[in-house]
C-alpha cells in the first residue's frame, strides 16, 4: 500500500478518533468509579495479527501496553476462523495480560461480511473480583479472587450466563462489576462500528497495510532517536520500602547503535507477598520508559515497542512465577520508569526527571452505610507528586507514570459515607532542587456517623515510599517521604488489612517528587513565590535553598499577600556564599 504523507495523516487521525470514541463510551457508560473518574484504563485498536495500532487518549501504561502484547495471546487461543459476529472474549489471567486479577480485558473482533479485519480492546480495574480485600497480604494468587481463563463474555451476540452468574456470586459489588464488563464490550462495538465507516470511506478492504504503513513509521523514528544516545550499559538501583523487607530493583540499560535492552538481573527475589511482577506488566513499564525517555512524540503502537528487549530472572520479583500472589504489583512495576531513568540520565543529559511518588496510591475502603447497614466497597486512587524535570518543577498530586487521576471529594462523599476530612498540598514535600519537586498531599478521612449505628470500618492501603522517598537528580534532594496513620497517633500497616473504630480518622500523605540541579541554584524569586503560595516554608527556604524570606505581616494573618514578603538579599548572599 503507497500513502502520501497527507493521506496517511488523515487516516491516522481519523484511527485515533476512533480509538478515542470507544474510550469515551467506556467511560460514560461504566458503572465504576475506578474507570468513569479515575481513567484506570486502556484502549486499543489492534490488526488480524494483533498488533497495536494505536491507542486511545489516555490510559495507564500498565494497561496499555500489556494488553497491546495479551492480544496475541488471545488470538492464539482464538484464531480468527474460530470467531463470529458478536464474539467478545475475556480473561484476568494476570500473566498474559496486565498483572493482577482485577484487571480485565476484553477483546472484540470486528468483522465485515464473514472476515476479521481488526479487534478493538479495553483493560479496566475491576472494582472487586473476590477472595481478599485488594491488598498485599496474600500468599498465592488463588487468595485473589476468581481467576478467569480466556473465554467467551458474549457468544455471537448472547452473554454467557454461566460465566457472569459466577462473578456475581463472586464478588462484593456485582452491579459495578458486571456493569463495567458490559460497557467495555459496548465500547469496543462502538470503536468497531467506527473503524467499519472509516474502511468504507476510504475503500479500504483490509486495513493491515495501513498498519504496517504507520507501525513501520514508529519503529523507524524510536530507533533513529536511540541512536542518538551513546552506546554502552548504563546501571541503576532503587529501592521500594516492600511487605515484610525492602525490595531492590536493579536495572541495566544497554545501548546498541539502534537497540535496547533493559535487564532487571540483580533485584529482589520474589515476595512470599502480593507485591510480585509478572514479566508482561515488567516489560508494559520498561517499554514506556524508553519512548518517554527517548522520543515521547512518537505514535505508541507495536513499533514502539520493537526495538525494546526486556528480561528479568525468572523467579524475581519482576517475573514470578506462578502462583505467586500479585494483586498489588504496581507498588513494584510504578518504580521501573524512575529506575530506568536513573540509569540513562548520564547518557541523556538535561533530558530526564528525577523520582517521583511511585507508586500511585490506591487504598480499598469497606464498611456499612449508617443508615441502611448495606455493605459498601469503595477504591480510593491518590497522586503524589512528580519529580522535577531539567528545566522545569515536578508536578504536584499528579499521577506519574500510572496517569490515573485523582478522585474528587464530591465523588467520594455521595458515593460513599467516607468525609475527606482533608485535601490539601504538603508543604515542603517537594524535594530541593535548581527545579524543585513536585508536592504530595496531606490527606485525611473518616466516616460519616451521624445518620444512623455506625459499625466498624476498614482500609486496606497499597501504599509506598514511606521508608524510601523519590531519589533527586543531578545534584537535587531526595522528596518528602509518605505517610500513613492514624489522627489518633495509632500505628496502621501499609499494604495490610487495617480494621477501624467507627469514630477513627486515617491519615493518608502521597509523598512528593525529588529535586533536580542543587537547590542553592534556584532563583531566589522562585523561592519566594513558592514560600507566598505556601509550598515551601520560611525555614525551609534558607535551611535547603539558602534563600533568607521575611514575612512582614501580622502572626495571627489568615490571608497572607504576595507584598507580606521580602527576600532579604543581604542574608540570602551570604548564606548562599561557597
């Protein structure tokens, strides 16, 4: 297939437009907070050979790319000539798709006449699949939840009842969770009825060329772009606060003219917890942290991911074997961008962030509703703050490199009877730096009591960098730790079960993003606003940048201005003095 470059142009955007209306009809339709609020969740378009072609808007790459390589897997269980019209598949298999069993994909083919031409897929969070309450605390993979094989959702058109019947026995919330089922497969049939129309506008009869028009492209500009970066092999470790001891992740990049290879030798065993990696969702994380790293502008399909080898030891802690407990494997996968990064910022120069938050922090809450005494169940996703970028501060309360977003208060008290007590930036959480690093939040929640008995109440908070906060870059200081507790001052367990007192209140406190560049060199009005808009304080601001503010105002000031401080240049010199 010849394509002039405008025509290809069209017909990539009118692909992406397509990807995206089936992500939005995913996420109208769902019943789950997980994927209407949080955007925990993928969406793809794939060719008969199961390549990703191209992806929608947004999505976490844990989803993303893991299910860009679980597609193939479906379609060895499937071939095309064992499918008809209305045939939706599905698994949670955590080691052929994205790593947990509360991850779901579903796989639609889209036929014309009698013939596949392309599948569309989503991967969402279910909001429960049994066993445990999300967490970490598992031994085996079987205490999880239901486990589901690659099978029929739907059976030309009919769904298969059997199948739902068991998950809804299964599962603590079985509207949402069939619900999101339902809406992912209405979403695919809506990508699909998209792509048919795109096929007819253009005369297309298979659009496999035109996937290998724009998959070729991709790989042609990712390997043109490494082979800008110096070869050799660059090392890197960090380290994750784990269940019962810290987890070591060890990497080593090798660059070779136009290829790379991530290889995580040297980390951690596997856990005897449900922190473990499998190896899809290892290479999901490494894949993406070279085409951020390296060439960010380049269309993610399945040649972003050709010039990328990843391999881990089998029987560590980023490729476990079964069945080894997973449910909470992103408190692990989330480090790898920040660790490869690490590796690669002596080759890449003025290009990298430093560590961030990592992991996104989800916490599952469960209790009573104090009027009716119903059960509810409810998965709270939190963002720390993002490192600092060369030339640029860290994001705050920003979701990196998960790219799930935060839950609105207002969501979370007329879904629940959980009150967020507190929301608000931590200050001087960003870690120091020439850029300083994005903050994390101060947190706090209870549960409403007034309505009713109210009974007791629980968290379960798969939770990280308590004990090992977000590494600075180049010369910048590390960020604020995390942290989790009780307002009482009782101790509560990370990644644990935590059983609640109806009246308590739960501290919880994303960490902040590591500086980058030593922090002396932050322009000293770069200090000030950020001491006038409160996210770093007076004694911080000389303490870590050297940088001496008065504050002229009144003590008891509850709103304080911009013209309330004023950089003591005089101070500032001399402390700031080599």
């Amino acid at each position: 297939m010849t394509l002039d470059t405008v025509a290809l142009e069209i017909m990539w955007n009118r692909l992406l437009s397509v990807a995206n209306e089936q992500q939005v009809t995913l996420m109208r339709t769902a019943f789950s907070t997980v994927v209407r609020e949080t955007q925990d969740l993928a969406c793809g378009v794939f060719d008969t050979r199961g390549s990703m072609i191209a992806q929608s808007m947004t999505g976490t790459p844990g989803h993303i790319n893991a299910m860009a390589t679980g597609v193939r897997h479906f379609l060895n269980a499937f071939p095309p000539a064992t499918l008809v019209p209305g045939d939706v598949l599905i698994t949670n298999d955590p080691w052929l798709t994205a790593g947990q069993i509360n991850d779901m994909t579903v796989l639609s083919p889209v036929f014309r006449g009698r013939t596949v031409v392309a599948y569309f897929a989503s991967t969402c969070h279910a909001p429960d699949i049994g066993g445990r309450l999300l967490s970490a605390e598992a031994h085996e993979v079987y205490e999880e939840g239901l486990r589901i094989p690659m099978t029929r959702l739907f059976a030309a058109g009919e769904p298969n009842e059997e199948l739902l019947r068991i998950l809804r026995a299964n599962v603590r919330t079985p509207e949402e969770t069939v619900g999101d089922l339902y809406a992912q497969a209405a979403a695919n049939a809506v990508g699909g009825r998209g792509l048919l129309a795109f096929m007819d506008e253009f005369g297309l009869e298979t659009i496999d060329p035109l996937a290998d028009e724009i998959i070729g492209r991709s790989e042609r500009a990712l390997r043109d772009a490494i082979r800008k970066i110096p070869n050799g092999r660059y090392e890197n470790e960090v380290w994750s606060d784990g269940f019962e001891e810290p987890i070591r992740i060890k990497v080593a990049v090798t660059i070779g003219d136009e290829d790379i290879l991530i290889d995580f030798a040297g980390s951690s065993p596997q856990s005897r917890r449900g922190i473990n990696v499998v190896l899809n969702y290892t290479h999901a994380y490494a894949s993406f942290a070279i085409k951020a790293a390296v060439s960010p502008e380049v269309p993610h399909n399945e040649g972003a991911f050709r010039p990328v080898r990843v391999i881990a030891p089998e029987g560590s802690v980023l490729n476990c074997r079964e069945p080894a407990a997973v449910a909470s494997r992103h408190i692990i996968g989330h480090f790898l961008p920040g660790a490869i990064f690490g590796a690669l910022a002596p080759a890449m120069p003025g290009r990298l962030m430093a560590g961030g938050a990592e992991p996104v922090w989800i916490s599952m809450w469960r209790g009573q509703w104090p009027e009716s005494r119903s059960p509810f169940t409810f998965t709270l996703f939190q963002c720390g703050g993002a490192g600092a970028r060369a030339t640029l501060d860290g994001l705050s309360a920003t979701g990196f490199p998960s790219g799930v977003a935060g839950v609105p208060a207002e969501v979370v008290e007329s879904l629940t009877p959980l009150i967020q007590h507190r929301r608000e930036l931590k200050t001087d959480s960003g870690g120091p730096g020439r850029w300083r690093g994005g903050l994390g939040q101060r947190t706090q929640m209870g549960l409403r009591t007034d309505r009713g008995p109210a009974a007791e109440w629980s968290v379960s908070a798969m939770i990280d960098r308590i004990d090992h906060p977000g590494a600075g870059l180049e010369g910048g200081a590390p960020g604020g730790p995390g942290g989790f507790g009780l307002a009482d001052g009782s101790p509560a367990r990370a990644k644990a079960l935590v059983v609640l007192r109806p009246d308590a209140r739960v501290e919880l406190d994303p960490p902040g993003g590591g500086g980058y560049g030593p922090a002396f060199e932050r322009e000293p009005a770069r200090v000030l606003h950020d001491v006038v808009e409160g996210y770093v304080s007076l004694e911080a601001a000389a303490r870590d940048y050297g940088v001496v503010i008065e504050y002229l105002g009144r003590p008891d000031q509850l709103v304080r201005l911009p013209a309330d401080y004023r950089i003591d240049q005089a101070a500032t010199a001399a402390r700031r003095r080599p």
